[in-house]
C-alpha cells in the first residue's frame, strides 16, 4: 500500500496503524467531556455574567463596574484563556492515547 504524501514532503509516510476500538472510544469520552467542559464555560462566559450584569455594577474594580468591565473584556479574556487551556488539554490527551501531532 502507497503511503500518504503530505503538502510539502517529498516522500511518504506510512499510514496510521489502526486504533483499537476500546481504546478510541475512551479517547473519544475524554475528548467529549473537555468538549462539553468548553460549552458549559462559554455558555456561563457568554449569557450569565451579562444577564447579571446590572447586579454586578454595584462592584466597582479600578474605577469601572463589574458588569460593564466582565460584559465588554471579562468574558473576552475568558474565551481567550479557555482557547489556550483546552489546546494544552486537548495535546495532553492526545499524548496519553499516542494520537498526537508530532
């Protein structure tokens, strides 16, 4: 069997050996838990601290109301540091069931 070529390669690699079911099905929970793990923490990010946005403005953080400040940059940097933590997590499980990138 040919193996695959890759854009920038000259010479192929050899295809991936198959992974055993058992195992891609415990790869595949771990990944789907992080995944919904994500959802939950952008959902909370995204519609609760600005549906509590006009209870928060009563607590002022460097001159400017909670609310206003997690409604325009906190939930902002949430997704940010969410982006960069699930990418270190996602490698991590990779790295544990031999799938990862090299």
């Amino acid at each position: 069997m040919a193996g695959i070529v890759e854009p920038g390669r000259a010479e192929p690699r050899e295809p991936v050996a198959a992974i055993d079911p058992a195992v891609a099905r415990a790869y595949w929970k771990r990944t789907s838990n992080l995944m919904w793990l994500m959802l939950a923490i952008w959902f909370f990010a995204s519609f609760f601290v600005h549906l509590f946005a006009p209870t928060l403005n009563t607590i002022h953080v460097l001159g400017f109301p909670l609310g206003f400040y997690m409604a325009a940059q906190g939930s902002l940097i949430i997704f940010v540091a969410q982006l960069f933590w699930f990418a270190r997590k996602q490698n991590a499980i990779d790295q544990e069931f031999g799938v990862a990138e090299e």
